[in-house]
C-alpha cells in the first residue's frame, strides 16, 4: 500500500514536516544535505529495524530540538507510527491505527527496500552486510522473519554472556538457550534458503534491459544440529567470545550471471548495475507473493545511470507501485510522466 501522508516530528532536520505523496513516483530534489536522504528514512521506518542508515535512535531526533522524534504515515485505511520520547531516546515505539504494538508488526502492514549510495561496494563489504541485506529482502516476503531473528540474536547474546562467566555457566540454562538459538536458526536459515533460491530463478528470467544480472547463492553455513554443534563448541565459543557457527555466519555469494564472475571483483558500475538489478527483480518478487509492490526507495540513483539506463529504469518502474526518488536536479528525473515532484531546502518540502 502506498503512503498517502507522511507527518515528521522533531526528525533530523525537520521541525514539522507534511508531504502527500502521489501513488506512484515520488520525486525529491534539492542541494546536496537538503533533507532528501533524511525523508527516505523516515519511510524506512514504517518498517521494522533501524532504517536505511542503521543510526542509532538518539541520533534522529532533531540536533538543536527536545529530544525524541515522531514520524506518522497514512496508508489506505491503515495509521502507522513510530518515534521515541525524549526521556528514552533509544527505546522505540509503534502504533498501529493509534495501539501500541511491537515493532515487527510494521511488516505485516507494509514492506519497504532501499538502495543507498552507502550500498555500492556492498559485495566487497563484510558478510555481515550482505546478511543483513539478505534479511531485509526476506523480511519483505516473510513478516514473521524478524521475530525469528530477533529470538535467535537474543539467545545467542546471553548464551555469549554466560559462557564468558568467570566460575563457569549453568549447562541446564547453556541447554536451554542452545536449543532456543537451534529452533529459531532453523526458521531463520529455511526462510533465507527459500528466498534467494526463489530470486535466483527470477533472476535467471529477467530479460536483458542494460542492467547486469546476478546469480546468487547461501554460503557460509548448511543446516544441521545446531544444539549438538553449539554445545560441542562451548570451550571454543568462550575462548572467541561468540559463537563460531550458526546461521549467523552465513553469507549471500552474488555472481555475475554473464561473466561468471564474483560481484567482489566487477567493477564498481558493474556492482551497482548487479545490486540495481537485483533489488528489482526482489521488488517483482514481493509484488508476485504479496498481492502488492513494496516501496522501494532510492537515494540518488538516477545520477549514477547514463541516460539510456535511466530511461530503462524508469520503465520498468513504471505501474511498480510507490517509488521515492533523490537528485540534486529535477532534470534527472525526465523521462518519468507523472509523479509528484517536491523541492527540499532548509527543512521543508514544497510541491513543484
């Protein structure tokens, strides 16, 4: 469902902010450190987690404000918020049609993707960033998959915590919290195996339209008796401090699908055009799965595609569903027909 209004509250560098976005494109353009990025993440936040940047919560209320921040969207019959109070500036709150809730209920309602110029050499980045991202595309298709990674990580913490216990830790509650991190790692690496090897094969059927096709795989750990290993690996975890395996080392291996070449090593418009295409082809996939498109936001995209790729782009999201788009010029967004199109300066957003 598309966001119909978005309210912002003390959030970055917005006072007060009101936009009504159209159905479609959503276009933002202004200087470079306007607020465009800032608006994208606020949307990201109709989603669970901590939105495109990965900022901490303390850090988004606005600098020079009263601490804490409110950021409220309309769906199609549906209120969504979330924000923190000044006085827990790190503990976030969500409210569905005015009810407290928990914050992965967001992603029964709404699933959002993003791609971020801080994306760009995401193939060469660490594991952890691309099982990250990997968990956001399941995320999308799978609401329930937040709750299993957030039980896992939870178990995983306090069994790291006791192992480190100087007379040594209780093996009963060790049990304990190795048979929770093997129930909710097997829900959590299932959800993962399902999902890229579903966008594998609509990846494989993608047609050729001058953006780079990947070819993706899971790697890094196979499922087997997570309890039996963990336990096995007690005196070995204590010494690392962390559990050595687990669906928490796992990563996502992307290739280039005509080259056969791993992304890590294409070049870096190479990579981008892989991660563009990719995060497309995720979009159709939800859209096929869900019965609707998420919203996909993109944060200065159009400025690094010639424009030939741009026109490409713009066509294929075309009829996607609601789409935000950042530049510094309104020219870069020719080619799009109709959209709603905001001028960003100084803590606003005018219609243009």
């Amino acid at each position: 469902m598309p966001v119909t209004r978005l309210t912002l509250h003390n959030f970055r560098n917005y006072p007060e902010l009101l936009i009504e976005p159209g159905p479609g494109f959503v276009c933002l353009y202004g200087e470079n450190g306007a607020g465009k990025t800032n608006i994208l993440e606020a949307v990201s936040l109709l989603a669970p987690g901590r939105g495109l940047r990965g900022a901490p919560l303390g850090e988004m209320g606005r600098s020079d404000g009263p601490g804490g921040f409110g950021i409220a969207a309309r769906l199609d019959g549906v209120d969504l918020g979330t924000g923190t109070l000044p006085a827990a500036p790190e503990r976030r709150q969500v409210r569905i049609n005015g009810a407290p809730t928990a914050v992965n209920s967001l992603a029964e309602w709404l699933s959002v993707l993003w791609l971020t110029p801080a994306m760009d050499r995401l193939f060469a980045g660490t594991a952890g960033e691309r099982r990250r991202f990997l968990d956001r595309l399941v995320l999308a298709l799978e609401p329930g998959h937040a709750h299993y990674a957030a039980r896992y990580e939870a178990a995983m913490r306090a069994r790291n915590k006791l192992l480190a216990e100087p007379d040594g830790a209780d093996p009963d509650w060790l049990g304990a919290l190795e048979a929770g991190m093997a129930e909710h790692g097997a829900v959590l690496a299932q959800a993962r195996a399902r999902t890229v090897e579903a966008l594998d094969e609509r990846l494989s059927a993608t047609p050729d339209d001058g953006f780079a096709r990947a070819e993706i795989a899971l790697a890094g750990w196979s499922e087997c008796d997570l309890a039996g290993v963990l336990r096995a690996n007690r005196g070995r975890d204590a010494a690392a401090g962390r559990a050595t395996e687990g669906p928490h080392r796992q990563d996502l291996l992307v290739t280039h699908r005509a080259k056969g070449q791993p992304a890590s090593r294409s070049s870096t418009g190479e990579q981008k055009a892989l991660l563009l295409g990719l995060v497309l082809a995720h979009a159709e996939l939800v859209a096929d799965r869900r019965g609707a498109p998420p919203l996909l936001l993109l944060d200065e995209v159009a400025a690094h595609l010639d424009p030939g790729r741009r026109a490409a782009l713009f066509m294929r999201l075309e009829g996607r569903g609601q789409v935000w788009l950042t530049a510094t010029e309104p020219a870069l967004f020719d080619g799009i027909g109709d959209a709603a199109r905001f001028h960003v300066a100084s803590g606003t957003a005018e219609p243009a």
